[in-house]
C-alpha cells in the first residue's frame, strides 16, 4: 500500500528524504495546501537549529510543497522521525490530479518569534527548486529571516553529516 505525504520542511529536499532519512518515495510532485501559511514555530535547538517548518490555519493563503506518494513502511519510519514534535494531520492537498487528502506533520506546541537557520531555509528552498515549484514561493522562502551565529552556524553542516554517516551505521 501506498501513503500520500505533503512534505512543506526540510523533506523538500531530495537529499535530506532520500539520502539521511532513507526515504524513497515512490513519486514526487508540486502540490499546495491552501488556507494555511508556512511559519517557523517548531522549537529546535538553540543556536544551531533554532526552528523548524510547521503550517499554521490562515484563511488565503497558500503553502506551496512537494506530495511524495510513500511506501506505508517508509511512512512508519517518517512517523518515528518526526514525532518528538509534530502531529501527523490529514488535509486537502491541491495536486496534479486535483484535490486529495494527503497527510503532513504540524507542531504540537507552536512558539512564535522563532527564526529558522540560515542552513534550515535554504534547504527548503533546494527543495523547492527541485521540484519546480512557483518562483514567487522560492522568493517567499528567500526572504524569510534566518538565525545565524558566526562559528556555530557555520559548523553546524559538518556537525549533520558526521551524525548523519553514524546514523546511516546503525540499525533502525
């Protein structure tokens, strides 16, 4: 069986869902959950990843995204990932199809006030030119501000990929 999941994050980007989650959907395409904006209100961790992507209810407006169609054990997986601070949600998703109900993962405990890294936002925005979303929603992300604390944020990157090759060692 398989699982619709609007991804708006970080799951963008074919690397981070491919390459460090392990993740291969099964397809990808543009989508849009309308009535809702994308905020940074995911408490991360301080300094190094201060905020992470949620969606929030607002009457026209418009997240763009990317519909992956998963595979139900690669959404069990995705579940066990992204559980710590998120719930996972169904809504209405326009697609290419038109609209279908797919599922997606917003905060529990919103915090406002938050920025994203610098790293964070653009690896949204990688996903988003991967997948060919709309330009004026790539210039959106492009000017959402960003945390960025010189040293730590800068090494922050090498920090991930170290983790992520450990982790790829290990066994689920």
């Amino acid at each position: 069986m398989s699982v619709a999941y609007f991804a708006f994050g970080a799951n963008t980007c074919r690397d981070v869902l491919v390459r460090r989650r392990r993740i291969d959907p099964i397809s990808s395409e543009p989508a849009s959950l309308r009535d809702h904006r994308l905020a940074f209100v995911q408490r991360g961790i301080p300094l190094i990843e201060p905020a992470f992507a949620s969606v929030l209810p607002q009457p026209g407006a418009t997240v763009h995204g990317v519909l992956h169609v998963l595979r139900d054990d690669d959404m069990e997986r995705l579940d066990r990932l992204e559980a710590a601070g998120y719930a996972r949600v169904e809504r209405e998703v326009h697609a290419r199809e038109g609209v279908m109900p797919a599922f997606l993962y917003v905060t529990r405990s919103p915090t406002h006030g938050l920025r994203p890294s610098r790293r964070y936002r653009d690896l949204i925005v990688r996903g988003a030119r991967e997948h060919g979303l709309p330009a004026s929603w790539i210039d959106e992300l492009e000017r959402f501000p960003t945390a960025h604390v010189p040293g730590v944020s800068d090494a922050v990157p090498w920090i991930i990929e170290a983790l992520d090759r450990v982790l790829r060692r290990a066994p689920d």
